[in-house]
C-alpha cells in the first residue's frame, strides 16, 4: 500500500499537515503514516529520520509544516529527497484541507514539465481542476504577442499539448518575472496548492518563485525534484 507522510514536529501546527495529507492520500487512493520528531531531537536526526521515511518503498511524499521554528528541517528536507515534499506555510492555517484546484507554475522548459508530469496526471486521473502559469519574460515573449486572437490561441494550445497535455487545462499567461505572479495567481484562481518542479537548490539568486510561495503564500507548496542524471 502506497502512503504520504504527515511529519509533525514538535511546536508546529499539526492540523493543517494532517489534513493536507489526508487530502493527498485520498487522490492518490494512499494511506497516511504520521512521523513524530521527537521535541529534544537534533536538526540533523530529524532529517535524517524524515528522509528515511520517505526512502521507505511505498511513500509517494510528505508533508511537513514550513514554519519558522522548524525552519533547518524542512528546508534539508526538501532539498535532500528525492521524492516530492508539501510545504504548509504558517498562513494556511484554518484553510479547508481539500484539494480541488492546483496551480502549476511551468517555465517552458521540458525538464521542468517532466518533474511534475507523474504529479499533474495523478491530479489529473482524480478530478483536480489544473490551472498551468506561465510567465513570459522580455527575453521568451513570442513576436507576435502583440497581435490579436488566433495566433495567442495557437501558440496556448501548443504550449499545452507540448508541456501538460492533460484533459480540461487552463493556461493562464503572464508578463515580466514569475516569482511576483505566482502568489497573485493562486488567489485570483482559489488555488488550493502550488505544484512546483525545482532544481532543490536555494543559493543567493535561485529559486525565487520556491522562496516565494512558500514563505509569504498561503496553500501548500508541492516541491518536485527535477530529474537528475
């Protein structure tokens, strides 16, 4: 039997991860195995207790609370494992725990589509509305953009089939830096989650759109790791 991890550590929030678990274990027809850290243990073994969890055959992800208490952790967490890790921001609080739509932030590169593409079809397969984002820059934007109609549509529809070829997608496309769109978008959609593909790298400069959601958002933030060679 396939499960999600609920990891509750000590002085964190236990409702909202328990209850974003549950809501991950229902789609995923999974169970839910709650992790316990001890309130005396170490940074260090609580990761390494977290991270051999979700080596367990059978654990699809876990789910860990992103407050600042338990900061050290989830962050060697998420930046160690190989499987997908759910950030609960402080601010999700009192926020229903069901999953109905998911924002998908892709950067039109077939790495990142490739990292959430078993996440997006699992989403997909349960009846979750997918809302992908994309966010052109000075450099991406397409030549015609400032034309009208059929071309946007085209290009749209291409961009979907190439990177999310999922049933019932929208695109929602956006100008200038996908970190300062990605929070507007999960609010103007009632976004539940954030599903994100990322290189699990935090230097200075990296990751913005990851810092953003999870730090100043309020719904859960799925972290896929890209593929690696």
């Amino acid at each position: 039997m396939t499960q999600v991890l609920a990891v509750l550590a000590d002085g964190s929030s236990e409702a909202p991860v328990i209850e974003t678990a549950a809501a991950l274990a229902e789609i995923a027809r999974a169970q839910v195995r709650q992790v316990s850290l001890a309130a005396n243990l170490s940074a260090e073994r609580a990761v390494a207790q977290v991270l051999g969890a979700l080596r367990a055959p059978g654990t699809l992800l876990a789910v860990l609370a992103a407050d600042e208490r338990s900061r050290s952790i989830w962050r060697r967490v998420a930046q160690q494992s190989a499987r997908p890790v759910v950030l609960v921001p402080a601010a999700a609080r009192g926020r229903p725990g069901e999953i109905r739509r998911v924002l998908v932030p892709l950067d039109g590169t077939a790495e990142s589509a490739a990292a959430v593409a078993g996440t997006v079809e699992r989403f997909a397969r349960a009846g979750v509305d997918l809302v992908v984002l994309h966010v052109f820059d000075a450099e991406t934007v397409p030549r015609f953009w400032d034309q009208v109609g059929h071309a946007e549509g085209a290009w749209a529809e291409e961009f979907l089939a190439r990177y999310c070829a999922q049933p019932g997608v929208r695109l929602e496309i956006r100008t200038g830096v996908a970190w300062e769109h990605v929070l507007d978008v999960t609010e103007a959609e009632r976004a539940d989650m954030i599903a994100l593909g990322w290189s699990q790298r935090l230097d200075p400069g990296r990751a913005r759109t990851v810092r953003r959601a999870v730090l100043d958002g309020a719904v859960p933030v799925m972290l896929v790791p890209l593929a690696t060679e």
